[in-house]
C-alpha cells in the first residue's frame, strides 16, 4: 500500500488516468440540457437561408432615397413568415416586418421611426447606404460550419442550436452511474429520531446531489455499518456501477474498514493521502470494472475532494474533453488567511464581482465538519503549506459554482 502524500496535481493526474469515456446514445435535441454532445454537428443550410429585414420598416433601392426626402409609392406588406408577391421596382417601396425576406428589387430598409409610416405613399426622411437594415444570407451561420463542437456539455443555448439546424437527435455521452455508499456507525437518515449518540447522513444527499450538477446518475445506496463485512458486502454491490463513493472510514481510526475492504475484494488502490486540507484522506481504486473513490467523512472534506478529483473525472467519464477543473481565477481577499499546515489549504469563499474585479470573501467558519462554511461558497481560495495571504492581495480560487 502506497503512504506517500501525493500533490494534489498528481493525484488529479492519476485519477484522470484511471478513467476513460463511456459510449454514447442517441437523445432527443430537447433532453440534451446537461448532456455532452459526442458528436460534431454541421449547419446544413445557411442561416438566415435570405437576405431577410433586421427592421420593421420599408424595403427600398438605396439609389431612390439617396436624395432624401422621398416620396415612395408603396405597393404592398411583407409580414414576417410571408413571401413578396411583388418586386420593389423604381420609385416604389414595399412595408416589411422584422425578419420577413427582403423582395427583389429591394437592396436596404428604412427603418419605420424615419418615415411618415405611410400606406399608400410613404415619406422617407434620410439617406441611408445600401444594405442598411438588412441581415445577410449566412450572416449566422454557412452551410457546413460546425455549430456545435464534440466534447461539450450542452445548455439551453446549445439545446437552441439543435433546434435551429433541425438536429432532432444527437449522439451523447453516456452518463456514468455513481453509487453513493455512507459509512458510519454513528449515521442515521433523516428521517430517524434525534438521539445523542447519532448525526444525519448529510454525504450522501450531499454526494447525490453533487454527483447530478456533473451530469451524472447518483444511485444512493444508504448507510453501510462500521464492520469489515458490511463494508466488503456493500462495496462488493456497488461495483455493477461505473463509480463508487464512500464517504468516511479511510482515516486510521479502529473502524476505518474502506481500504481494508477493497483489498479483501481485490481491488487495487491508487493512493490515499493527499497533500491537501481538508481531505488529506482520499482513496482512488479500481474494483472490476469501477472506479472507487474514498472520500473523508467530514462534509466539508468530502465536498472539496469531490470538486477537486470526483467531479472532473466524472466529466470526463461522460464524454467533455475541456474544461473538465474547475476554472482558477484571481480574487481580492477581503480576510487574510493562513495555511499553518504542511499541505496546502483550500479556504471556502464566496466570489463575487464588483467594479470589474473579483472579490473572495472567506466564510466565517472554515472547520471541515461545518456545513455552513459549504452555504454560499462558490470559490476555493488555495493558500501553499505554511504561507499566507494578506488582505487586499489577489490569490489564486477555484470557481465551484457560478459567480453571483
Ligand atoms: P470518519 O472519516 O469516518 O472518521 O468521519 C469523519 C467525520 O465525518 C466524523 O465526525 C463523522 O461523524 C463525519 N461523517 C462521516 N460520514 C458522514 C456522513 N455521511 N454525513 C455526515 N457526517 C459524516
Ligand atoms: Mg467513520
């Protein structure tokens, strides 16, 4: 068994290495939120497929108004979604709406705020250079462009993309399945009866939904006993999905059984100290065809560790190729902090922006068994072993949700 403290990049390094995408299924463009495309997909016509108006106004030859005011006849209204019956010839204009093509003949549109809005005759008041108001043919896109590239996880803009290109269905990613195991003697769920002696498993809802933000299908399968037995059967179980969390039980407490336990079954771990807080304890395994992670019981280890190692191995697993950290920016520390440890620390922040900077306040408790110090925190903020960072200087924050 492997003791060494790894860095966290060579851990990061050796988790991703373990993991490789799983296949692919067909999903329809509109269930595609969340998913990653794991094909490219090409326009397959230009969009806008004509020259169509950027303005509700009048369809004109610029070379009519170029000596404004003119006086136009108009010889018809193109409403957006209907075609000109007529072309604009010579001295004449035709009434259009935003997005409808523009007719033959026509090269620019006034918009309707410099006319008179007349519907027999209309007064145009300025000159305007051809082409004017007018979105080009392909202007958005060309037949043959790739819209939408492999490898990226698909939002509400991408699920528009589909639609637009009428992509009805599109390769993804299979999503990995993430068992959730919680060890403890001392967990109950919660809805069981407050007594002393016991706290609430709050990893694994906490697990659960983390694993889901990732794009992946949590399976919680519960509390698991403080006995070898009970962990070997539970994990033994687990292994049927393509990863495996525990929580607790890889410190080296008398009944810490996780590593023991995938050894009894075979398993070969990767390594279980990381050089970081919180969560120095963190097991990488492979039992059969599972990837196994160990993660500290105390919340707050468990959260960051996920962040650091579970997340982006799952991203990975579903088929993203960028993007798969999370991103590290530059924040102003409203407090200082220190890292009075040998392994580096990872303070929970709340990163906000303000007059075009970011700011990273940390949160007013940083224990790692305090779930408060998780409300609000959508930055790491990384201080080295044994150094610290003053206010009012800019440090290095892993963003963990949304800048608010
Ligand atoms: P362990 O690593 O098993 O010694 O757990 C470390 C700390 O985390 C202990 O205080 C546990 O009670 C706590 N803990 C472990 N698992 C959970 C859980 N599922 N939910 C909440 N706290 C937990
Ligand atoms: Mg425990």
């Amino acid at each position: 068994m492997m003791s060494a403290m790894l860095t966290v990049e060579d851990a990061q390094a050796r988790v991703m290495a373990e993991v490789t995408p799983l296949g692919v299924e067909t999903v329809a463009f509109d269930g595609a939120v969340g998913r990653v495309l794991r094909e490219d997909v090409i326009a397959p016509a230009d969009a806008p497929e004509s020259d169509n108006s950027a303005m509700d106004g009048y369809a004109v030859r610029a070379d009519d108004i170029a000596g404004a005011p003119a006086r136009l006849r108009v010889i018809g209204t193109i409403p957006a979604g209907h075609l000109a019956t007529a072309r604009v010839e010579p001295g004449t204009a035709m009434r259009i709406m935003t997005g409808a093509y523009v007719p033959e003949g026509a090269d620019t549109v006034v918009q309707v705020e410099l006319t008179d809005g007349g519907l027999e005759e209309v007064a145009v008041q300025n000159a305007l250079a051809r082409g004017t108001n007018i979105r080009r043919r392909g202007e958005d896109m060309r037949a043959g462009d790739v819209v939408l590239r492999r490898g990226t996880r698909a939002g509400a803009a991408e699920v528009a993309m589909l639609a637009g290109v009428r992509k009805r269905v599109v390769q993804a990613g299979i999503r990995p399945t993430v068992a959730i195991l919680s060890t403890g003697d001392e967990l109950v769920d919660v809805d069981a009866a407050r007594t002393p002696e016991t706290i609430v498993n709050t990893n694994g809802p906490l697990l659960a939904a983390l694993v889901r933000d990732a794009g992946a299908i949590p399976r919680p399968l519960g509390i698991v006993r403080d006995t070898r037995e009970a962990t070997v059967a539970a994990l033994d179980a687990a292994a049927t999905s393509d990863f495996i969390l525990t929580s607790g039980g890889v410190s080296v407490g008398a009944f810490d059984f996780v590593k023991d336990a995938l050894e009894a079954l075979g398993a070969e771990t990767k390594f279980w100290k990381v050089a970081m807080k919180p969560g120095k304890p963190v097991v990488l395994s492979r039992l059969r065809d599972s990837v196994c992670f160990g993660l500290p019981g105390n919340p707050v280890s468990c959260f960051v560790s996920f962040h650091l190692f579970v997340a982006p191995a799952l991203r990975k697993a579903a088929g993203q190729e960028g993007e798969l950290f999370p991103p590290a920016v530059r924040a102003r520390l409203t407090a200082p902090l220190r890292a009075a440890v040998d392994r580096r620390v990872y303070f929970r922040v709340r990163v906000t922006a303000r007059d075009g900077e970011l700011i990273a306040q940390p949160l007013a408790t940083q224990g790692s068994g305090s779930l408060t110090s998780m409300i609000g925190a959508n930055g790491l903020a990384v201080v080295e072993a044994g150094t610290s960072a003053a206010a009012g200087t800019d440090i290095p924050t892993l963003l963990i949700a949304p800048i608010s």
